[in-house]
C-alpha cells in the first residue's frame, strides 16, 4: 500500500506539489462532462500526470451529490425509465473509456439523496468541522436540503431496502460485466452518513450506508471488479463504537480482497452523531487501522479524504498538505513504506 490523493486537477501547479510531497498516485475527475469521456481523452489526463511521475489510477464517475442536481446521471438508482437505461448506457461507455485509457478503477457512489450533514462545529483552535446530529436532521432537514429532494419522496415514490436492491442488482448487472471485459475495478463508496438499517429518510433507505449493505453488494455480483472505495470515516460514522469495531470491519472486506481504495479520515463521535476531525485526533486508533490493513495485504492508495476548514490562504491544500505527511509517517510505522 502506498499514499495517493484525490479531487485535484491535474494542473502543473498541483502536480508539482504533489511530486515534491511525495504522492505519486491519483484518483482524479476530468472536468469534461461523462459524455465525453474517451479513450484518448483519459489517456491525455494518464500522460499529462506521468510527465510528473504521477500516475493516474482512478476517477471519479460518480459523486456522492444530491442525484436529481446531475442531469447526465441523476436518474440511474431511480425507479426504472428510458432515461435510466440511456444513463446506464452511458456509464458502460465511460468504463470501456476507462480500460482503453489503462485506468485501475472508477469510483462510485449509490446515493439519491446524496451527502447529509447538519451545522458545521468548532474544533481545535477554531478549525471547523463537518458535523452530524440525525436528531437535528430531523427537525430542520426540510430547511437545509434543496427542494428537488421532494421529487424523490413524492413523485419517484419510496425506495424502501427491497426496492432500492432491486435497483441495485439491476446497476450490478449491467455495470459489471463491462468491468470485467475492460479490466476496471468499480469501488462503490459509502452513502455519507448511514443512518441505521431499515431507516428511511425523505422515502429512501441508505442502503448503502451500512457495512451490512457492502456484504450484500459484493455477494450480489460476485466478481474481482466488484469492491468499494472503502472510506474509513464513513464505515465509522454508522458504528455505535467506531474506537472498537471498525478493524473488524476492514478485516471482513479487506480479508475478501473487496477494497479497491481507502479514504484515510477519523472522526468523533458515531452513528447518528458525529464530527469531522483530523486523523490524529479522533476515536478511530489510525495506526491500528493500517496496521489492519497491512494484515490483509492491501495493495493500493491511502488517501485523505474531507480535512476540516482552517485558516489562513489555501486552507485545503495545507490540510491536505498535513493529512500527506501523517499518512507517510503512518505507512513507515507499520512498515509499508
């Protein structure tokens, strides 16, 4: 295993930085929209990178944003429609893109409601952070979600756990076998956050939310190209005991080589509440957790995922920047770099 990153552009500025901080490997998202994803258009952003001895390893192809806000996508874990089967056709297509670009794998999400947070919170030396109250959500969600999340309950109609797997096994089914042919390993990324199972919020249940929900994933479809993008923050937000449990949890997965990529994020807190923090200052015992993941053998990017906003000019970036030396001192402590 080895440290990698995400969400950059593949610029000349970032790529430099990236060199000299030692991250060699990248999961990035062109900027041109999915129709456009070709061979050649990958392979330009796979050569732009390599200038820099950087290698471009995966790609987003779907985000964990409210599904209704993306026109191209936002119909494919909705109910059946000639919209649904023409996205679906697309996704194919990005993914034979993919393999004819020599790219590893496509990051996904399964979500319709997309990423749910509550009021941001203060943390150390005034650093804020992402936040989450399941009891606030409740009594101000319908304030804070954009309107289009009324669609989904009222005129999509409910998905509850069997409707959405049905769905699920459709995606599957279609998605994999072009995997299989093209050699992309598609990592399915948590719903941020789960909320419990068999809980429905706006009509929906977060299936995918849950660890129980990524056993029923990776058993439906059978198949080395199909695994997760394993997010360590999320597989902890939807624990009653993040600090105890989560280990076993990247046992089961890593043990069954399922993980693709690992999002390297702590938190405080657990299901239903939780806040955002840096890695070292959160429940989940980090170096335990690689340490997990050296046990298991898994070979591939350690990247951070969310940082909480700080001060100063480029706030991201020097988080970022805090998170990369962390993950190296982390990867020499268990002995994997």
């Amino acid at each position: 295993m080895y440290i990698g990153t995400q969400g950059i552009r593949p610029v000349e500025e970032e790529l430099v930085q990236l060199a000299q901080l030692g991250v060699n490997n990248i999961d990035t998202t062109p900027s041109e929209p999915l129709s456009e994803w070709t061979p050649d258009l990958l392979t330009s952003y796979v050569e732009r990178c390599a200038k820099y001895d950087i290698k471009l390893e995966m790609m987003h192809m779907l985000g964990s944003g409210n599904a209704l806000r993306n026109e191209e996508t936002g119909a494919l874990f909705l109910k059946p429609s000639d919209k649904r089967e023409e996205q679906l056709d697309l996704i194919c297509n990005v993914i034979r893109a993919a393999g004819g670009a020599g790219i590893r794998g496509l990051n996904y999400n399964i979500t319709i409601l997309g990423h749910l947070r509550t009021a941001r919170t203060t943390g150390r030396g005034g650093a804020s952070l992402s936040s989450f109250d399941y009891a606030e959500l409740l009594d101000k969600g319908s304030e804070r979600e954009p309107e289009e999340t009324r669609f989904i309950e009222f005129q999509d109609g409910p998905a509850d756990a069997d409707e959405m797997w049905e769905r699920i096994d459709y995606w599957l089914k279609r998605v994999v076998p072009v995997a299989e042919e093209y050699k992309v390993q598609l990592a399915c990324h948590p719903a941020d956050p789960g909320i419990g199972l068999g809980t429905i919020y706006r009509g929906v249940d977060r299936v995918m939310g849950m660890s129980e929900g990524f056993k029923k994933l990776v058993d439906l479809y059978d198949s080395p190209y199909n695994g997760i993008n394993f997010c360590v923050g999320c597989m902890s937000e939807q624990l009653e005991n993040p600090g105890e449990d989560v280990y076993d949890v990247i046992r089961y997965f890593g043990e069954r080589k399922k993980i693709f990529n690992i999002h390297y994020r702590n938190i405080k807190g657990g299901l239903r509440k939780f806040v955002e923090v840096f890695p070292d200052e959160g429940d989940v015992d980090m170096m335990k957790a690689l340490q997990t993941l050296k046990d298991v053998d898994y070979p591939y990017m350690i990247m951070p995922d969310h940082v909480p906003q700080i001060s100063g000019p480029e706030p991201r970036k020097v988080a970022f920047a805090y998170t990369f030396g962390y993950i190296h001192a982390m990867l020499q402590a268990v002995g994997a770099e």
